[in-house]
C-alpha cells in the first residue's frame, strides 16, 4: 500500500502545485478554493492509503511476517494482532500469540499477555491449547494446577494432556510422582519429561525411565527414548545400546536419532556399523554427522574395506562442515576408484574451496584431462563395436563432471556451478559456449582443454586441439588393453564388461588388479548383460546409457508367476516396478481388463518414487518371468548413483509432457 499510494499522492500533489503556479489566473476566492478541494482529494487519499496499510499489515501479522521495529504504525500492528486473537483459524490465532511473546509491545502488559495466555489454555481447538500451555511454560505464567489436572485426566487430544503433565510436573515434584505409572503413556511420558527437565537426578523419575527403557512394549520404548533424546540424559547409554539391538525397525530408528545426542564413544561406534545395514545407514549417517564422528568413520572405513561402506562413509562426511570431514573427504578423491572420487567429489560440493589442497586438485585435473585425451585418441580405433563406442563416450561425459567437481575445488564455485548447469541444458552444438564465463576464471590451458571435449568439430580435429593443449599422446596399445590395465581406477564396470568381450581367458591373467563388481545372487540365472539389454529394450530406459542401466541390474531380483496368478491388486500400497522377461500379464480395473502386456514391458514404475495405491491390478495370462526393482533398493541405489536419479527424473518428466500433450489435443477435437 505504501509503496503505491505515497508516490501517488506525491505525483497528484506536485500536479495541483504546478496548475495552481502556471494556470490560475482569477482572485484569491479561487485559490481559496482550489486548497480546500485539494486538502479534501488529500484526506480522501490518506483514509484509503491508511485502511489498505491496515488490512495488509493485519495479514501480514496473521502469516507472522513482521516484526515490531519493522511496523510503520506499532500501535496499529498491535491491534491486528489482538483481533487476530478472536480468529476461527487456529493458525492465526497461534501466530498472533507468539507474536505477541517474541515481541513483548509496551501497549500490552504483562498480566494481560498472561490473561490472553490463560484464556487460550481452554480454547476449543486442540493446537491452540497445546500452543498456549507451551507458551505458558516459556513464560513461567502459573496454571491453577486443579485445571492442569482435569486436562491430563479428561482432555480428548493426546498431545494436550502430555503437554499438561510436563508443565505441571515441572513446577511440582509431588504431582510428577503422582503420575509416573500413570495408565496412559502420554500423560506418564510428560510428567517424566518435566520432573526430569528440574530434577535430571529425581530417583523415582530414574527408575520409571529405566522401567519404560526395558519394556517389552514398543511404545513404551519409544516414549522412553524420545525423553532420554530431548533431554540428553547420558546415564542411561548403556540401555540405548540395547535398544540398537531391538528386532523393532522403530526403535532401532529412534534409538541412533537419541545416540546421535548424547556423544558416547561406545554409542557412536555402535551406530556407525549401522552404516551397514540396508534400513537404517541413512538414520546412521544423520547422527554421525551431528556427532562428527571423523575418527570412528575412518576406522569403520578401513577395517570393512567395502565399496558400500565407503560410499556411505562419504555420504556421512559431505553432511559435515568441520576440517576433519573435509580433510577426509580430500583424502578419498585421491583414491584409485572412479567410483570413490566421483562420490568424494559430489560431497566435497558442500564445503569451501580447498585453497589449501590447490596442488592435489590440480594434480587430479591434469590426470583426467590425460585420460580425456586417451579416449580422443580411441576414436581412430576402426574395431570397437557401436555399444563400446557409446559407452566410451558415456565414460567422457562423466569426465567432464568430474573436471567440474574437480574446478569448483579451485575457482569460483557460483560460476563454476552455473557453467555446469547450462552445459547440462545446452544442445550439443552450443555447448562450447556455455563456457564462456568460465574465460577469465580458470587458467588459460584449463578452458582451452575443456572447450576442445565440448567443441562440437570433427574427432580428429579434437584430437588436434588436445595434443596442441597437454603435448603429443604417449599411449602405447588399443583402448581396451588400456582399460583392462587401469580397471576400476578410470573406467565403469560396464566398459570394463564389454572391453573384456571376446578376450581370451589365458589373456585375463596380464590383468591382476582388474576386478568387477560382484552383481548375481546364487539364485539368479539371467546375466547382468541380459539385464541391461532388457532395461534398454523397455520404453521406459530406451533412453538411459547401458553404464547406468548396469547399475541398476545388480538390484532387479527374478520372481515368477503362475497363470492366474494376482501379482498385485488395485488399491495395494506400491513399493515396486516390474520388468516383464518372459509371458504376459493382464492389467485390470476390477473385473475389466484395460490392457495387455508382454516382454520388455514395465508397470508400477511410480511406486519406485512413491509409494501410493496402485492404481489397476495385474494378473498372470501364462506362466510369467519378472525382473522386481524395490523401492528401497532404488533409493539405495541413487544415493550411490547420482546419475540414475538425473535420468529417472528425466524420463518420467518426458512421459508427463507427453501425456500432456495427448491431453490438449484430445481437448481440441
């Protein structure tokens, strides 16, 4: 309102200024005249500028946006905030309070902020009532403890009564006593947490906690824990091992979130092998985090020597912003792995440039733009086949991320970054000259180098550009004896599948450090080859390089199908996608089949982003062979693979536009 009406009324006022000096020609009646209309327009004005102000700060107020030293007008603000007190909209009603107590106005005493807050301890909405109980507390406003006690007895909302329990018990021990083996679980939960809060050593508080801690029921556990979190009672380490051990998904969960409070070495260790297990690494790696447990995550790191741990461990150490992770996480970039430096890399994204580590980052980019310069030189190789050409450029496209991670490291992170992300959204002719605000950031030799790999010109005039940049090519042999000799240290474990094609097996033992990753189960029969030649068969993955569709093979698990068999049911909770190998299924909306689907197709494919009721049910026409990927090995999966979540993302945002389309020219005819 302000910001329109003042230059408005300024803009009018100036106008009647300039006629009145350069236009009026009659007596002093007409001058009269002319201010008393202009003082008339002026007031008119001002009443309207002054209720636009009001009704905009009064909703201003009621989404709490403003503070008082911030209000043109305090008293008026003041107002709006007692009226939004009377609201029917509980969001209001909460946000006039607090404004309130964050802001103490001098126009509102003391008793009657507490009058207001006493008023609301029995208001008709729940929220609000647990609001202004917590309100209370936080500014010592004493409750009659009759009325305390009919809320903990009789209020219908379970979090009003625990609320009602911690204040009372906080301000009296004896009442707390009273209520520690109380029959419902929230109101004991609360008189513990507000006996302990003022007496953290209360015996008979310590006894019921401990009493709750080692209850069979799971409840009880979790409210047990949820105490000993908010609270930080170390004393009882020993039972949140226990509960770390418990078959309960829940409280296994609740109990590493409260280990991650209380900073004890045996706890920590403890939760860091977590990092292990399929459902709980992620809730692991949060409370390491908090911990900056650098010490104990390295030595997980080195006593598993496992890929998956080491993956982890880097997830856990790009959540942390202390000189240790970072130290860390420097020292993983330098690792023989491609696998290990592109996740290094992607959490290093989080923290500073490393002005101190320039000599190993740029040791680093001068490695990869040698190995950008060896697979140039491949494209003069006549025999490699057209999927191993596909994979070495996909091996170039995540190079050059690699160089990316590797510059941001150095340079100016923000340009960096925005360079990266107009390469990604440039076509292939333009993307050279995304790197243009790249020109005065990077040296000289850097951009030059990078522009030949973007440069979209002939192969053997990149290959001319890159000898003139980094010196004539020394490698000696074809592109796949390089790749078997450097294995997991450059290249994907597909390239590396496919440079291995059609070699002889004497010739294997020239390689001793090469190694593949470990995919099949014992219980498979269809090759990881297979696999992705499926996955790429598929509407859905035709898209996607065969290097990330052999990511996602090691997670397909083969289930089969009886004819007439219901695989799912419409209505079902979704937590998986199929990939039809072998038969047919039929998909049904009740007793109507909608359609029919045979090998290569896929169904279910949004339950491996959300899980939602399936939305038609399937059910075997013959004896069927499945490929099942499961949502939470998927999740697994991107964590890991950073690609896989980009080209997922991708395509079902290819399908939704399609889809779309189909719709806008179904609603034109």
């Amino acid at each position: 309102a302000k910001g329109f009406y003042e230059p408005l009324g300024l803009g009018i006022g100036g106008l009647m200024l300039y006629l009145s000096h350069h236009l009026w020609q009659g007596g002093d009646w007409f001058l009269v005249e002319e201010i008393v209309i202009g003082a008339l327009f002026a007031l008119w004005f001002l009443r309207r500028t002054y209720r636009q102000y009001v009704l905009t700060l009064q909703e201003a107020l009621s989404k709490r946006f403003m503070a008082a030293e911030d209000l043109a007008v305090p008293d008026e603000a003041v107002h709006a905030v007692l009226k939004n007190l009377q609201s029917d909209k509980p969001k209001e009603v909460i946000n006039a309070i607090e404004w309130l107590v964050a802001n103490r106005p001098k126009s509102v005493s003391s008793d009657r902020l507490y009058r207001y807050v006493t008023e609301l301890v029995v208001h008709s909405n729940e929220r609000i009532r647990v609001k202004a109980l917590d309100i209370a507390d936080q500014l010592k406003v004493k409750l009659k403890p009759a009325q305390l006690r009919m809320m903990i007895l009789h209020d219908s909302e379970v979090s009003v009564r625990e609320k009602a329990a911690f204040v009372l018990s906080k301000d009296s021990e004896s009442a707390a006593v009273e209520f520690l083996y109380h029959d419902d679980l929230v109101v004991r939960k609360g008189a513990l947490l507000g006996l302990l809060t003022t007496h953290p050593e209360q015996a008979q508080g310590q006894t019921a906690l401990k009493a709750m801690l080692q209850s069979e029921q799971v409840k009880s556990q979790l409210a047990a824990l949820d105490i000993v979190k908010e609270l930080g009672l170390s004393t009882h380490s020993k039972l949140i091992g226990e509960a770390l051990k418990q078959p309960d998904p829940a409280v296994v969960m609740s109990a590493i979130e409260t280990a991650g409070r209380l900073k004890d070495p045996a706890l920590t260790e403890q939760v860091a092998r977590l990092l292990n297990e399929k459902i709980y690494w992620r809730q692991a790696a949060r409370s390491l985090a908090k911990l900056e447990a650098i010490p104990v995550l390295a030595a997980l790191e080195t006593s598993t020597n496992s890929l998956l741990v080491t993956q982890r461990v880097i997830a856990t150490a790009g959540q942390m912003q202390s000189e240790e992770a970072h130290a860390l996480l420097v020292e993983m970039v330098q690792r023989p792995d491609v696998t290990v430096r592109t996740s290094a890399l992607q959490a290093l994204r989080n923290y500073p440039n490393a002005r101190g580590k320039a000599a190993v980052f740029e040791q680093l980019l001068k490695e990869e733009f040698l190995l950008a310069q060896r697979l140039l030189h491949a494209t003069n190789e006549t025999d490699l086949s057209t999927d191993f050409k596909n994979s070495l450029n996909y091996e170039q496209e995540v190079l050059i991320q690699r160089i990316f991670g590797l510059l941001m490291q150095q340079y100016d992170q923000e340009a960096i970054l925005s360079t990266q992300a107009s390469l990604l959204h440039s076509s292939r002719e333009r993307r050279a000259n995304s790197l243009e605000l790249l020109q005065n950031v990077v040296p000289r030799q850097v951009y030059a180098s990078l522009h030949v790999l973007l440069d979209n010109v002939a192969d053997a005039d990149k290959i001319r550009l890159m000898d003139a940049q980094l010196g004539a090519s020394t490698a000696i042999g074809s592109i796949k004896d390089y790749i078997l000799q450097q294995g997991t240290r450059y290249f994907t474990d597909w390239t590396i599948r496919l440079a291995l094609r059609g070699i002889p097996l004497e010739t294997l033992f020239q390689y001793p450090d090469l190694r593949l990753m470990s995919h099949s189960s014992a219980t498979a029969t269809v090759s990881i080859t297979e696999r992705v030649m499926v996955l790429k068969n598929t509407e859905l993955f035709a898209e996607t390089p065969e290097n990330v569709l052999s990511s996602i093979a090691p997670i397909m698990r083969e289930v089969s199908y009886h004819e007439g068999q219901t695989i799912f049911d419409k209505g079902d909770l979704g937590t998986s996608m199929f990939v039809i190998y072998d038969g047919e299924v039929g998909i049904y909306d009740g007793k109507v089949q909608l359609a029919t689907f045979g090998r290569g197709d896929v169904f279910g494919e949004l339950a491996l982003l959300d899980t939602e009721p399936r939305s038609a049910g399937v059910v075997a026409l013959s004896d069927v062979q499945l490929f099942r990927i499961d949502q939470g090995d998927f999740y697994d999966l991107m964590d890991e693979r950073g690609e896989v979540l980009r080209n997922i993302i991708k395509i079902l945002c290819q399908r939704i536009r399609t889809q779309n389309t189909k719709l806008r020219q179904l609603s034109t005819k």
